[in-house]
C-alpha cells in the first residue's frame, strides 16, 4: 500500500518583479498553511517523508507543513526536478521515490499538481486551489507502478475557512 499527499504550494505574491522561482508567500499562503495542516494532522500517516520543490513558495509552504507535523529534517527532502508545470515530468519523479517509503507527501506546483492527482485518483477536480492537499492511496507495493488510486482525502483552504 502507497500514499501520495500531494500539496499545491501556497498563495504567492506578484508584488516585486522576481523571477518565477523566487515569488514568496503572500499572507493568506501562511494562513491557509495554517488551516490545512491543523486539518491533516488527525489524518496523518506515520512515517511521512516530505519533498519539495525548490521555489521559494513552495519550500516555504513545505516547511510550514514540516514545522507543524513535527518532520525530522532527515525525512525533508528539496528536489530540483519538482519545480515543474508538467504532470509527466511531476509523476516520473514520483516514481523515482524508495519503495520502502509508504507514506509521501510532495509540494509543487499547478497545472502538474491537477493533472496528477486527475490521473492517479478516482474523483476529477477542475483545480487544485493554492495550499491544497490531496490524498492518494494506491494497492501497490512500489512507486513506480501507482494506477488506479483512490483519492481517500481533500482539503482546501476555502472549504476550512
């Protein structure tokens, strides 16, 4: 059995003119952090191991999640090759994970984000919004093989609020 927790990042801020990897959390990206994790953790799986892609607002995202569910820094995980639009590409990665992990949780970015969890999961969603979590779970015992998941689990911040 596999579980994939797929995050969006959280909202971002277009104020200063940064480079795209660059973009930090607008207020309301930490306050709905905030929401959704307070939400997840009765959910939560142990052992979780948490990746994320390098983008400011999403490492930040990522590092409010790993504060708040208590994550070892041995079980966080920075990948370069997360910081992409493309559900291919986002999946492949995926696929890359150790199949003694059962329990992954990944925050990136849309329109990959959507496009996995639609591919992977048994409900479609128009968009995963800014900061929002879905649960993947998958009768598998390896990464590379994830089908036919059921999406056990939504959460998103307007839904909380």
């Amino acid at each position: 059995m596999k579980r994939l927790i797929l995050v969006r990042h959280g909202k971002s801020s277009w104020k200063e003119n940064l480079p795209d990897d660059q973009r930090p959390l607008k207020k309301r990206g930490f306050k709905d952090a905030d929401l959704v994790t307070k939400a997840y953790v009765a959910t939560r799986d142990e052992p979780l191991i948490l990746w994320s892609s390098y983008a400011v607002r999403a490492l930040t995202t990522a590092k409010i999640f790993k504060d708040k569910l208590n994550i070892s820094d041995g079980d966080f995980h920075v990948k370069k090759e997360l910081y992409t639009f493309n559900g291919s590409q986002l999946l492949k990665t995926i696929q890359t994970c150790d199949d003694s992990v059962e329990n992954l949780m990944v925050f990136g970015h849309n329109p990959a984000m959507t496009s996995v969890v639609n591919h992977l999961g048994d409900q479609e969603f128009d968009n995963i919004p800014t900061t929002g979590l879905t649960v993947l779970e998958f009768e598998t015992d390896s990464w590379k093989n994830l089908k036919d998941g059921k999406t056990i689990l939504y959460l998103f911040p307007k839904n909380l609020r």
